[in-house]
C-alpha cells in the first residue's frame, strides 16, 4: 500500500467525528465546553534528517513540525509526547527538545523510549486548546474566497541542500523550522480553510481543495520563492511549514499574507496553477510510497 491508500483504509475505522474523517492535520475533540486539538507526527533517520545530522536539530525539528500542525487550527499548545529510540546523540536530542519546549513555551508531559537497530523512527504527540470555534479544516474553502500563504517557500529545499551538501550557506529553515502559531490564531476567526504547507504548496493547495469540494487557481508568479530561478521545485519541495489559507475577498486580515490565487467553482481538478489543470496528485509534491 502507498500512503494515501493506506489512509483510505483506516477511514473505515476512524469514524468518530473527532477524526475528521482522517482528512485534516489534527483530530479535535469537543470536551466539557472547549476543543482539544490532537496530532501526530514521526520522522525517520535518512528520510527527515540526514545520518550524522546534530540531534539537537532533530529534537527541535520533531516538535516543531507538530506545534505546525496545531497552528494550523489555530491552538495553543498544552504539551507534547515524545516517542524516542535510543541511539547516537541522545543528550544531543535532549537539549534540542528544552530549547525549542523553552522557546515556545510547551511542557513535556511524557512518552516512551524503546532500544532499537537500524535506521531510527522518532515520534510526536502534540496537544492544543482551539482559540475558536468550529476549528479550521482543510475543508471549507468557498468561491470567490482568495488564496494565501504567510511566508517565502523554498528556504528549506535550499537549506537541506546546504546542510547535505556542506556548503556553509544557512540551513536554519530545514534544521529548525518556526511554525506559525501565533499567525495561525490571529487567522483562525477568519479562515474558511487552513493548513501548514509540510509537502509542499502545489500538493497540499490539492489536498485543501479536494477536501473543500472546489478548484483553486494559483498564480505560480505570486507566490514568493527563495530562489525565482527553481520556482517550480520551490512549490513543490515542501518542510516550508508556512500557512496556507483561504479567506473572503472582502475580509480585512490581521496580517500581511501573499496572495496568491483564487477559489473557483469545482472544475476539472482541484488544482490549476498557471492554466494548466491538474488532477491527480502524483508529483505535486512529497509522498510516501
């Protein structure tokens, strides 16, 4: 099985409503009056970090990309989870998880530890309070409503090429990604539809638009790129971890996104970039399997 057909499958046992039908970035759960947002997220030794990288970066990286995934429904952090297997770097990895806990403000509230051989799988559970509700979904996305991303894409293709490469050039943006947390909750009362661009622009603007039943045209020219001679990899290459969402044409926003493209009636594909229509998702962007 790839990904999306592994996905498809458990659909058929994540039906509480919680789940959102395994089609978002996070779980959110109605509680006593207020919503519990809940993601997971595990990266893998020599597929989301280089072998022999700093494992301060890892920790830092493992967190950040779940605090990501609750900026985009608009949470505050509560805590986090850790699932560690042991290995090169370990005190490594525990500065790096207090630096980026510290920077953010987020408790450790526990985890687990296994022992292991060969490449290392590390794991991430990541609790938030919604600042509103209902919370953002990739789904909800209207005609007539434009399309934003917060920030430049392409610093983290050019920063794992950096670091892998050894050429000295700043890496910070691959190694130690900043989500938006404090953007993702200024935006959360306005959004119609929102995600964090982890797989790149091009494959998640087509995850958001299938889930929202419409077609989002962009303009490749508009979206603003690290590097404007690889624009297209650039879209593509994704770990950008910026805001993606879409809004009314008339709504004032509390902050200055790029704006990028427009939402159309359902057409042919979920996605036109530039014209040209794409209906499948292969090559958009990074999948597993």
């Amino acid at each position: 099985m790839n990904e999306q057909n592994f996905v498809a499958a458990l659909r058929s046992i994540a039906t509480h409503r919680a789940a959102r039908g395994l089609a978002d970035d996070a779980a959110a759960l109605e509680l006593n009056g207020e919503t519990l947002v809940v993601t997971h997220d595990a990266m893998v030794e020599g597929r989301h970090w280089l072998p022999g990288q700093d494992m301060a970066d890892v920790a830092w990286k493992l967190v950040a990309v779940n605090l990501s995934d609750l900026a985009a429904k608009g949470a505050e952090p509560l805590g986090v989870l850790i699932g560690h297997t042991l290995g090169d770097g370990d005190a490594r990895f525990i500065e790096g998880l207090r630096e980026v806990l510290e920077t953010y403000g987020v408790p450790l509230l526990g985890g687990d530890t296994v022992g292991g051989h060969g490449a290392r799988t590390l794991g991430c559970t990541a609790l938030g309070r919604a600042s509103r509700c209902p919370v953002p979904s990739r789904a909800g996305a209207q005609p007539g409503d434009r399309v934003y991303v917060t920030g430049t894409l392409g610093l983290a293709m050019l920063g794992f090429e950096a670091l892998r490469d050894r050429t000295g050039a700043d890496s910070t943006a691959y190694r130690r990604p900043a989500p938006r947390l404090a953007e993702g909750r200024a935006l959360a009362p306005i959004v119609t539809a929102m995600m964090d661009i982890s797989d790149g622009l091009l494959l998640d603007a087509w995850r958001l638009a299938e889930a929202s039943g419409v077609t989002l045209a962009i303009d490749g020219n508009d979206v603003p790129v690290a590097d404007a001679a690889r624009r297209r990899e650039c879209l593509s290459w994704g770990d950008d971890y910026e805001l993606l969402f879409t809004a009314p044409a008339a709504m004032a926003l509390p902050l200055e996104p790029y704006y990028i493209g427009t939402v159309r009636p359902w057409m042919e594909a979920p996605l036109v970039l530039d014209g040209e229509p794409f209906s499948q998702a292969k090559g958009l962007g990074y999948q597993h399997g």
